[in-house]
C-alpha cells in the first residue's frame, strides 16, 4: 500500500481508452490512494461521471463554471488537495492544450492552478503519437517536468498496432508506487554521466561515438523526479537540461574524468551512462592536418576509465556502471561487474538500431546476488525503473 494517503486526482480525457480508468481508480484505491476523479467533456461521449462515483466513492468533478460543484469543492482547492495529478488517458489534444497553456476546461485550469507534479499516459492512434506536433508537445511537457508513462506499443483500438495504447492501468500504479517508495533515493546526491565524449585529433577534427546522450538524460529527469539532487557531467549533446538538475558540460573524456572526481566523493550513488571514448590521440595536432597520398596513422593512447577509478574510491558512492555490447552481452557485464568492482552494472545491446541514438531500450541490470530485465520500453520508462531498482539496492544495503 505505497500509496497510502495519497491525494491523486485522476483527469480523464475523451478517447477509447477511457474506458480502462474506472479499473485504474479502483486499483490505485487498493493501493491505498484517496482519488478524485475529473472529466472533460470528450470523456464523457465514452464513460459516466456515474461510473467513477461508484468507483472512487467520491463526487466526480465535471465543469469549471459549475456553481453548485464550486460550493463543494473549488477548482482551487481542488488544485491544493492533489499529491498527484495523473491523466489517463492524455489525448493529443488535452497534451496540446497543456503545453501551450489553455485553461478551457476544469482538468487544464487545475494543471495550471497545481504546485503537485503531473503525470500523463498518453493514449491515441499511432500516427497522431509520431505526429510532429505531438511530438513537440510531449517534448514541451517533458521539459517542464511533466512525466509520461507510456503510451504502450501494440493493437490499437482501430486495429492497427503501433505506440499508441494506453499503459495498462496495473503497470500505471506500479510506476507510482515506485516514485512514492523511492525514500531512498530522495534526499541523496546522484551523479550521472551521458553521451558522448570528443577526443580531438586536430583543430577541427575528433574521434566520437553515436551516443545521443537520451539514456544519462532520462536518468537524471527520473532521479531528480524520485527527490535526489543530481549532478549530471554531459558530453557534447543536444538535449535540454531536466528540470532542477546541475548539468556540467564537457567535451573528452580527462574533462568528464576530472569534473566527476570533483563530485564523486560526496555522491552517495553513481551512474555511468556516458559512452566515454576509451583511447585518445597521443598528439593533438596544432594545425588542421593536411590530405595528401600516405595513409595516416594515429597512436591513441587509453584514456582514465572514469568509473573504475570511482568505484576505487574508499567510501565511494555506490557505483553503477553501464556496459553496452554488440554480443555475449550478459557475460561481458559480467565481467565488468567484477573488474571494476561495482555495485551494479547495467547491460545493454547496442548496434543495429539498438541502444544508441534511439528512444527505447532493454536493460539487463545485474548485481552480486540478483538481476533483472528492465523494458523494451521508451528510455524514461526505463530510467525510472533502474533509479526505482538502485534505491531498493540502496534500502538493501542499509
Ligand atoms: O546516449 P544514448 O544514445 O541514449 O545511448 C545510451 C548508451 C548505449 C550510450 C548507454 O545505454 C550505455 O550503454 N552507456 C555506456 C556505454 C559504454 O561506453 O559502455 P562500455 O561498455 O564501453 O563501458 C563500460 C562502463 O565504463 C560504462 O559505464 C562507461 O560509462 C564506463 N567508462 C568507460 C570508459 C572510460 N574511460 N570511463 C568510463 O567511465
């Protein structure tokens, strides 16, 4: 019972998928939460505000201009009692009205009128999830530090298949119950790498990886999300900064290596999602080096490996190491568990579309005595999940 006490207020907005929330309202009651229900007018055309009385015990809020409800309670009030605001099913429209800041209805005036965090579960056909301008606006949501669960890849209501489906309200409330038992996280100092590293071999020339820096990001929002305060070293990216987290920018791996070191002692968990170039160029060139017939050959010298000289650190933070392979990609983060001696390493497959450069991924998180599979999901999904696996490992260890 997680959820124990928790005032959620469940906004509903109007697309097939309502038809699930009356099970999500009785689930998140068994989980111990106090819901409130508010529905738009779209939600409506699908499900009664009758149906979630019955089912959250609890007068349902329909209408901003309802005099009579407003003698209940206010859309104000209303606003200050929320712990939570879930929405779900988040149409393309009500995502579109709240990232542009409309207060039409009762459901967009309480998101506006809120200090609590918002989450939303997106549900809509698939084309209108890629859609450039839900795109934006989920991007536009996100930067503000509204988080999404989901939408969930498969059959649609339709019949076609693709991202697009409501998540199922069972996986909803585990997702908020994870954030809610995240006590040991909260409070701690995370520090975190991401993307790439640029190891110069000329003026104008470097030596990179594809690493877009999504998986470290999606880390630091989800850490940052469960109450930590977090210190995120990034590598030459094109990613905004989630919201309330202290980004230092860095382009070779001896900066990352140095900014990190700064930080690492007073960290209490470290997480190394950044693909940090392994060798540099022994001679950085002046001038820009000229073409001519020969081949050429570079010496690349080993640059520091950052997190084993964390996890080196005597009363260091607890150490989690990514290890991204192309095969035998269990065995050999295995084999990193043990030879950089970390608390957790976190494996994924990469190339051929997979892990770098992408939204989604698949971790097998593994440690001395356990290990777990976490996704295919989108990379915050699965942010979310490791940061909620590293704060039990943290309860674990005392
Ligand atoms: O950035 P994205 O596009 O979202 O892609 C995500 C990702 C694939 C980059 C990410 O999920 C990932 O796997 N990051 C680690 C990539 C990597 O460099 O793995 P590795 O197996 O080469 O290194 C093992 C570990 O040692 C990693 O935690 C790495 O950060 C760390 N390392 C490596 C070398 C070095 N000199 N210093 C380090 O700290």
């Amino acid at each position: 019972m997680t959820l124990s006490g928790r005032h959620i207020i469940l906004g509903v907005s109007g697309g097939i998928a309502a038809y699930k929330s009356p099970d999500l309202v009785r689930r998140l009651r068994e989980a111990g939460a106090e819901v409130r229900v508010v529905l738009t007018r779209g939600a409506q055309a699908f499900v009664t505000p009758l149906t979630f009385q019955a089912v959250s015990h609890q007068a349902v809020h329909t209408d901003l201009l309802d005099a009579d409800a407003e003698t209940g309670m206010g859309h104000l009030e209303l606003a200050r009692w929320a712990d939570e605001i879930l929405i779900a099913p988040a149409t393309a429209d009500v995502m579109a009205r709240l990232a542009h800041g409309l207060a039409d209805d009762l459901l967009t005036t309480l998101c506006l009128a809120t200090e609590a965090p918002i989450t939303l579960c997106p549900a809509m056909n698939h084309i209108m999830w890629q859609a450039a301008a839900t795109r934006d606006n989920a991007e536009i949501l996100e930067r503000r530090g509204i988080r999404m669960l989901g939408p969930a890849d498969g059959p649609l209501a339709e019949g076609e298949s693709g991202p697009g489906r409501l998540m199922e309200p069972r996986d909803i409330v585990t997702a908020l119950q994870g954030e809610s038992s995240h006590s040991a996280i909260a409070g701690r100092h995370v520090l975190i790498t991401a993307g790439p590293t640029h190891e110069p071999i000329d003026p104008v020339r470097f030596i990179a990886n594809r690493s877009s820096g999504r998986m470290g990001f999606a880390l630091a929002a989800a850490a940052a999300q469960a109450g930590a305060r977090v210190s995120l070293v990034a590598g030459p990216v094109k990613l905004t900064t989630p919201p309330g987290v202290e980004r230092v920018d860095v382009k070779t791996a001896d900066q990352m290596h140095e900014a990190v070191m700064a930080r690492a002692a007073e960290a209490d968990i470290f997480i190394a999602a950044a693909a940090v170039a392994d060798y540099r160029v022994e001679q950085i060139a002046d001038q820009k080096l000229k073409k001519s017939d020969n081949s050429l050959t570079l010496n690349l010298k080993p640059n520091p490996d950052i997190l084993k000289d964390v996890a080196a650190l005597p009363s260091g933070p607890l150490t989690v190491g990514f290890a991204a392979e192309t095969e035998s990609v269990r065995e050999h983060a295995q084999a990193k568990l043990v030879d950089k001696r970390l608390d957790m390493i976190a494996a994924n497959q990469v190339g051929d579309g997979m892990g770098f450069d992408v939204d989604g991924n698949t971790l097998d998180v593994i440690w001395a005595d356990g290990e777990q599979r976490l996704g295919p999901a989108p990379k915050r999904d699965v942010a979310t999940a490791l940061i909620q696996l590293i704060g039990e490992r943290l309860n674990e260890a005392g």
